[in-house]
C-alpha cells in the first residue's frame, strides 16, 4: 500500500474515532488519548549533572499516568539528548517537532540550547514552556511569545541579594567570584543594578572562574586580599562548595551570600563542610527536603513517597529531584486546565495567565504567577540563612520583578 | 576500476545525493546538512593529519572562527550568507598558516598538546569581553536562515542542503587533486621520509605550514555553514568535544583517504542519535562501545575496509 | 606580600595535584610509548571505588591499599583485553580507543554513582607545631605523598632490571623480544603501575575539588601540560612541571591577565617553552638514525 493511501487511511479512522467520542481541539501532539511532551537533556557530556531533572520528571509523568493521566489522556515524554551541545539541541528540537509532533517542549535545559531553538520554535509557534534556565533573556512575550521562564531569574535574584546588603551594611565592600558564562554575567547586572552609582566603590573585586578550572582556590584567596568583608559565591554546586571551604580554610569570615542554584545542603554544604557553612546566606523558593521543619508536611511527605516508589535509590538530598518534581507538577496544573483545548495557542494562554497556583515544594507564601506581559512564573524568593544544621529562612517574601 | 567508470561512480553518487532531500523530511535533510558540513572538516583534517601526518587535536578552533566570523559579518555588515564563506575560508586560511609555525617545532604528542590546548582555549578566548562586542560574549549570535534563492520552490532546508552539497563537491575537488599532484606527492614524502625529501629538495616548512592552512581553511568553510545551518553560535558550541569527535570521525573514516571523511561524517553526526535511543542512563558508554567496534573491526576505518572488499570481489 | 605568598602556596598545592597525576602518564609512556588520555577518567574510577570502600567502613589506609591493588589488576586486564587488539593498529588507532575508554568510564561513573558531588575523606593531620595558614594538612601530605611515589619511580626505572626492561621494551619491542624479554608482559605491567599510581592520585585529588564523574575534566589538561613541559619520559620533569604550571597559573590569574585569560595565557607559555625546547625541560633529546 502506498505511503499516501495509508496516511489517508489512518486520517480518515482517526476522524470516524474522534467524532465518535466527539471533544476535543487539537494541536498535533495532543489527542484523546495521548499528549505528547518533548524536552533536551544533557544526558551525557560535561553537564549531566543536570539530566537528573529530566529522570524526575519522566518519573512524575509516569506516576500520573498511572494515576489515570491528564483527563484521560496519558503523557508521552520525549526527553532527548543534546549533550549540551547547541547544534544537538537544535537537531534533537526540530526531532520532536516534526518527526515526534510533539506539542510542546517542556524545560529543556541550559541558556545556549534554549537560545539556539527560541527563534525556530517561536516561528512554528510551538510553545517553549519553563525553560530550565533563570536566564533572564527568556520572559520577553513581546518578542518571543512561545518562550517561558520558569525559576526565579538569575537578575532577580540578584537584585534581592543587592538590596539586602544596601539595607543591612551600606558601606559593605564587596567580593564577587562568578562563573564566566551567563549565569555569573547576569547575577553581576542585577547586583550593579541595584547599587547603581555606589557599584564602582563598593565592588571591590570581580573575578572568575571556568567550568574547566580544577580549583578555585586562588580566586577566594584574590577575594580575601581585596580586603571585602562580603563575598558574593556566584557558582555552580561544585565550585560554591570549593569557595565556602577554602574561605574557612584561609580563615576568611566575610559576609557570604550565594545563589540558590547551589543552596542544597546535601549537594553544597555537606561536602563543604556545615561548620564552615554556618551564617551562609542565601534564597530559596523551594523547600529543601532535609530541612527538618518540613518533615511532616503532607506535600514532603508526598515526594518522599513518589522518589521511594517511582524514583528507588535516588538521592532526596538531590535538589535537581525536587526540581524537577515540582516543574513537572507544573506542567500538568497547566494541562489539566486545559481541559480538552489542547491546541498550542490555549497552551500558552493558560500558561500566561497563571494566578496564585500553588506547587507542592514551593516556600510557604510563594505561588506561581503569570499575566500576558510578565512570563516570569516564579519571581519570589525568600532568604535564608544556614545554621549550622539547615536552612532557616528571615525576612518577608522577597519579589525580584 | 577504468578512470572513466570511476567518474562515472562519482558522478552517480552525487546525484543521488543531489535527489536525497526530495525523498526525506526538512528534519532528516537537515541532519544531512550537518553531515555533509562535518565531512567538509574531516576532509581538510585528513589533508593535515592523513596526508601531512600532523595531529591536530584543535580543529574545533577553526570550525568555531569560520562559525564566528559568518555571523559576525551577517549580523553585524549585513552580509548574505553565501558572501561569508569566503572570508570565513581566507580568514581560517590565516589562522591555520600561522598555527602551522610553531607546529613546525613541534612532534607527536606534543603537537597533539598545543593543538587540543588551542580547542580548550576556544571558548574562553570567545567569551573574552574586550571582543565582547562583536561576539556577543556568552550570549552569543543569533542569525537568519536563508531562503532558496530566484524564487525557487525549495524549503530553507533542501536549499541549504543543495547549497552544502555543492561545496562540499568542490572542495572534494580541489582536495582529490591536491593530493594527486605534486603537493599531496611531496606531503606524503615528507610524512614518510622527512630527511629523504628534503634532500630532494621539498620545501619542508612551506608545505607544511601551507597545509596547515588549508585544513583550516576547509574547517573555517565548514564552521560557516555549520553556524548558517544551526543559526547560531554562542561559546558553548566549540568546546573539545567537538575537536575530539572531528579526530574520531577520520579514523572511523579512514586515515589518508578522500572517501573516509564521509564515513566518518556519518558516523559522528548518527551514532550519538542511536546511543541516547539505547540507553539515557549511559549514551557515552554506548557511543565507546561502538567506537571500540569500529575500531577492532575496521583499524584502518570504513573506506580502507570497503577498498578490501572491492579487491577482493574483482579477484573473485 | 602576604597575599602573595598565599597565592604562591595556592599555586603550589594545585601543582601537586598535576605532578600527581602527571606522574601516572610518564609511567604509562615510558611502558608503552602512549599518552593516556582516559588516565583521569581511570583514576577517577579507583577513587570510587575507595569511596565505596570507605563508606563501607573500611579504615581510610586499608581502602587506599586495596584501591590501589584493584587498580594495579584492573590497569593489567584493560591493556590485555582492550589494548593488545590494537597493539599493532596505527596511533591515532590507539589515540580513539583511549577516547572510548575515557567516555565509557566516564558515563559508567555517573550511572553507577550519579553525579552529585562527594566529599572523599583526606588521611592527614597536620600536627599541632606545624599549623599555619598557608599549607592545610592535606596538601602538605599529598605533596609528601607525590614526592615519595617520584622517588620510588625513579629508582624504579633507574636501578631495576624491571624498569630497564620495560623501557627497552617500549622503545624497541623487536630488538627487546630477541633479547628475551616478555614484551607483552612488560606492557600489561606498565599499564598496572600506572594505573595504580593514577589511583594514589585520585585519592589525593578527590579530597580537593570533590569526587564527581568530571572531577578530572579540568585537572588531565594541566596534567598533559606538566608532564610534557617537564619532559614526558622523566618523572622528575613531570613533577617540576606539575609544580611550575600550578603557580604560573595562579599568579597570572591574580596579578597578570586576571582570570578570564588565565588558562589561555598558561597555555600559550607552555607552548612558547615547547618550541624552544621541543622536548620539554628535562626531557631527553632523541637521535634518529636515518
């Protein structure tokens, strides 16, 4: 049979199906029985680290398909890999676009790839949902209407952490060690945004680091000498654990405050050391899942219960599990309102209209929120400071936006 | 094979090449695309590697200025795309022939060294700020896709296809005859009997530093189209991996071969596709297992064993 | 000056750290005239399996000893299985299937033990005379340990028939395999030693920047840089290598170029070096015969 009769052929059935059971309106990807999600994942190459979020998440999508899906319809996920490579991710995107028909791409990972496919997936107007970056390029409706943030934005961030300092110690002299991508770049424009005229003389020092470095060890002790009494640590888990350990190490005890991208204090702290992480400062939205305090909570108690049932022998104190836990969970509160409008453009309206949804991990008091013009979902963070056992969070709610 | 069937054994392979996107999806042409791009690489590596008999661990370094330099002058003069490949060739010309000079210094391993040092070096200098200006730092480029030109009725990805294929025949071209003249003579000479051929009076620097530079000009061609194609380059695009997977890719292949930069092209642009289809916990483990296959299987790579084959099958 | 100096000893302790592992890929060319590149990912592997050891409960020396024996076995299997097939094979041959070595290790490691950071316990104490804000009792210790696995290498290849063998055997397997020696032997025992010393400096290593499947990404560029600057078929050149690289890189970094040039500028130097001394610092000049 040729490929053309076939493909009518399966049309045609497809048609008799669904004017029988007679619903829904579908985007390719979606169907009564099926939406189909795709994402790209560094499964192998230096940033794997990272792809636990994507095992998360397939994981929470299998539990709720067997809890009976999303209406009735099951998730298929599509999670690729790019090994962190933009051309790959390229590659692997339009994959799940044209082969897979996919509806939507879900919280695929890192700025470069997620720069690499903005333009083409806004042109085939397929949403680009809560990109696994905090990047702060990636909330811009204007230009790119199909593109999504999701975590709190590095530049938010910042600003909180900025203001903080200009209240509590405004004649600080400041250290800041960041990691030389747009991760550090975007953290350093939020702090001088905030500090404005005073940025020239209260930085002291700025410097950095490569992923490729194998310590960093000289960089804290250039911090030290500046004489700074605060220490902004701008890195990823591995390299923030170095820095809270050599400062101690040298016996340096400025102000620390670091990035929520590393505050885990199995990931970060332990390996550092909790002594000599005690008085860190840092920002959070999600709860951490060592923290005591949450013990019985019932959404804690939850997770818990998915990782020991769907997830055996993964890591709690793994933060990029309850990452991706709760970003899966997210997708799904959008799905869910979807109800049987599963076209791409009713995706990206629920997704962009967003009000007060609360996500099981989130810090009490922070809830996810969206309008047609803002597409940052998570924009609240609250601090905290590390006492030596957890985290212990001061102060109100903070909001970057 | 009589010459004149073997031309007509290329001229029968690039047309089926030629009609290959008018069967396949703008999915599947695009991954050709790329293919094509890499084979562009592989063949100007072999040049240095397999004909010169110079390691080069660093070819990403020149894929990444040929990349760069396309989207610069798209992005920042304005240029069409097909006016940029020139420069980005002349450019990696440039900066090959001047790698080259220390290279002449330099043997073995410890060529190996300063080359791959060169690729670990890439995405820093990349990022640098003082160049922030035309590079984009670590955002990047971000670049148009071209359509089919006169009006064509091609898809942006069958066209670029065509576009790729073209060059890459000509630059296949120009490699099958260097290496059939005097120049690929004398490389092959020096590779063997250095002291020999300089006694007969081959220039020895000249040749090598020269072939340096073609290499990288054929990589700087290929990174232009592969920065066209991807519609992008940021830092993160250039890192080792990538030289590690072009030195890969002509040992698959088949070192010192014209027809091996295909194979090895296929090779590097699919099989990492396949191993992330066997196994997400552990694509690399697959991808080695496979490389370590190829390689007790077919030491001198694909186009050697296929040469085998073809003797073997005339005997009989 | 005191800033100085505590960069200076900064630069010094991550040296160490090169020399270490520099050290296992001088063993690994003078056995089989190779460089190594999955040494690191090698050594990252015997370091987890020490780790797995210790968070059994093993005490730390006896994890050390039986990483270090698993390693010395595991290194001898690899070159009979994995290498011997291409002991004929052209270089670049041998150079891919390293690669395939490096990315199976590596993917294995993070299959088997993820890719969450861990913290490898360090043995050293430093006594109470001895504190003092520049030197932290692990660095001290490794770079004790570091200079005696350099002794015991160089007397290795100097004063033993073994070594004499081994090197002869790497250097000309026809002529040695006349003289009666076992040049496949030789080769799986090369490929021990080296891993076992690779071993020795994961377990340095880990307690530094951390034990993850990537742990030794950054550390084997420094490494290949230390061992050639010094000369690779010298042991007391890769270790004077190690400790050079460490400190030119760090005082660059803090008082030259700053940080976002540093690793580029090192390695410029390095290779300015070279091609004024193409066999690196103390490496012997080869002769070849026409």
């Amino acid at each position: 049979m040729n490929r053309f009769i076939r493909s009518t052929l399966v049309a045609v059935t497809a048609l008799v199906a669904t004017g029988a059971v007679a619903a829904g309106k579908y985007s390719p990807g979606a169907s009564d029985t099926e939406i189909r999600v795709g994402q790209t994942m560094p499964y192998s190459g230096p940033a794997s680290a990272y792809a636990a979020i994507g095992k998360a998440q397939a994981a929470y999508f299998q539990m709720i398909n067997e809890q009976g899906g999303v209406n009735g319809r099951k998730i298929t996920f599509l999670s690729l890999d790019d090994g962190y490579s933009p051309p790959k991710a390229v590659e692997q995107t339009r994959k799940l676009v044209e082969q897979d028909e996919v509806l939507l791409l879900f919280n695929s990972l890192g700025t470069a790839n997620n720069t690499a496919t903005q333009k083409y997936l806004n042109a085939k107007k397929v949403p680009q949902l809560f990109v696994a970056t905090g990047a702060s390029k990636f909330g811009d409706p204007k230009n790119f209407p199909w593109t999504m943030g999701w975590q709190p934005n590095y530049v938010a961030e910042a600003r909180v952490f900025a203001q903080w300092v200009l209240k509590t110690r405004p004649d600080a002299k400041i250290a800041v060690i960041s990691q030389n991508d747009d991760f550090g770049k975007d953290y350093l424009r939020g702090i001088k945004e905030v500090l404005g005229d005073k940025a020239a003389k209260m930085i002291v020092l700025e410097t950095t680091y490569e992923v490729t470095d194998p310590t960093v060890d000289s960089q804290v002790v250039q911090a030290k000498s500046s004489g700074a009494d605060v220490l902004m640590n701008i890195a990823t888990p591995k390299f923030a654990a170095q820095i809270i350990r050599k400062a101690a190490d040298i016996g340096w005890k400025p102000v620390q405050l670091m990035t929520d991208v590393s505050a885990s204090v199995g990931a970060v702290l332990t390996p550092a050391g909790l002594d000599k992480a005690k008085d860190l400062i840092s920002a959070s939205y999600l709860k951490d899942p060592t923290d005591a305090r949450f013990k019985d909570d019932p959404a804690m108690k939850a997770y818990y219960a998915f990782l020991k049932k769907y997830m055996p022998g993964a890591d709690p104190k793994d933060s990029f599990n309850a990452y991706g836990y709760n970003s899966a969970a997210n997708l799904i509160h959008v799905l869910k309102t979807c109800g049987d409008d599963l076209t791409r453009e009713n995706v990206m309206k629920v997704a962009s209209t967003m009000k007060d949804v609360e996500l099981p991990l989130l810090m009490p008091g922070i809830k996810v929120n969206t309008s047609p013009t803002d597409y940052y979902p998570i924009a609240e963070v609250v601090l905290i400071r590390f006492d030596g056992q957890q985290w212990q969070p001061f102060g109100d709610v903070m909001s970057g936006r | 094979m009589t010459p004149a069937l073997r031309v007509g054994g290329v001229v029968l392979a690039v047309a089926i090449a030629a009609a290959l996107p008018f069967f396949l999806t703008d999915y599947r042409t695009f991954q050709f695309t790329q293919a094509l791009i890499y084979a562009i690489v592989l063949l100007g590596l072999n040049l240095l590697t397999g004909y010169s008999g110079q390691i080069s661990l660093g070819h990403g370094a020149f894929y990444a200025v040929g990349a760069y330099t396309a989207a610069i002058l798209m992005d920042q003069a304005g240029w069409p795309y097909w006016a940029t490949l020139p420069v980005a060739g002349a450019v990696c010309f440039g900066f090959g022939f001047l790698f080259g000079l220390p290279a002449l210094r330099l043997h073995g391993h410890y060529l190996a060294f300063a080359t791959f040092a060169l690729a670990v070096a890439t995405p820093q200098i990349l990022k640098y700020k003082g160049i922030e200006h035309w590079t984009g730092g670590v955002q990047g480029i971000v670049t148009l896709k071209p359509d089919a030109p006169f009006g064509l009725p091609l898809s942006q990805d069958r066209w670029l296809y065509l576009f790729t294929l073209a060059i890459a025949v000509a630059l296949f071209v120009v490699a099958w005859n260097l290496v059939r003249g005097r120049v690929g003579r004398a490389l092959v000479a020096l590779r063997d009997h250095p002291i020999a051929a300089e006694a007969m009076g081959v220039d020895a620097a000249f040749f090598k530093t020269t072939v340096f530079g073609i290499s990288a000009m054929y990589a700087g061609i290929a990174g232009a189209l592969g920065g066209i194609a991807v519609q992008f380059v940021s830092p993160d695009a250039f890192t080792t991996l990538l030289s590690i997977s072009f030195v890969v890719g002509i040992v698959v292949g088949g070192i010192a071969t014209i027809s091996g930069a295909l194979w090895g092209a296929l090779f590097i642009q699919f099989v990492p596709n396949v191993a992330d289809q066997i196994s997400k916990a552990a694509p690399w483990a697959i991808y080695g297992a496979v490389l370590l296959v190829f390689i007790y299987a077919m030491p001198g790579g694909v186009a050697w064993m296929l040469r085998r084959v073809a003797g073997s099958l005339r005997r009989a | 000056m005191e800033a100085f100096l505590h960069q200076l000893f900064a630069g010094i302790a991550t040296g160490g750290i090169y020399a270490s592992i520099a050290l296992a890929l001088v063993m690994i060319y003078q056995s089989t005239h190779h460089i190594n590149f999955a040494q690191g990912e090698l050594a990252m592997f015997s370091t987890y399996l020490a780790w797995t050891c210790v968070e059994a409960g093993l005490p730390w020396w006896a994890a050390f000893v039986l990483t270090v024996v698993a390693s010395f076995v595991a290194g001898a299997v690899i070159e009979r299985v994995v290498m011997r097939p291409v002991q004929h094979a052209p270089v670049l041959s041998v150079v891919i299937v390293f690669i395939a070595l490096l990315v199976i290790l590596n993917s294995l490691a993070g299959w088997i033990w993820t890719y969450t950071i861990k913290t490898f316990p360090s043995p050293f104490v430093m006594p109470r005379a001895l504190e003092n804000p520049w030197l932290s009792a692990h660095e001290a210790g490794s770079i004790g340990v570091t200079l005696a696995v350099l002794v015991a290498l160089w007397a290795f290849f100097r004063f033993t028939r073994l070594g004499l063998a081994m090197r002869a055997a790497a250097q000309n397997p026809v002529s040695s395999r006349l003289a009666g020696i076992r040049v496949g032997q030789m080769l799986m025992l090369g490929w021990g030693l080296a891993a076992a010393i690779g071993a020795v400096a994961g377990m340095l290593i880990a307690p530094v920047v951390y034990l993850d499947p990537n742990m030794m990404a950054g550390v084997m560029l420094y490494a290949f840089a230390a061992a050639l600057l010094g000369g690779i078929d010298n042991p007391v050149g890769a270790v004077l290598g190690g400790f050079i690289v460490g400190v030119v890189e760090n005082l660059a970094g803090a008082y030259l170029v700053g940080t976002e040039l540093k690793l580029t500028v090192a390695l410029a130097l390095i290779i300015g070096v070279l091609v004024f001394r193409p066999t690196g610092l103390l490496g012997r000049r080869t002769v070849v015969r026409v």
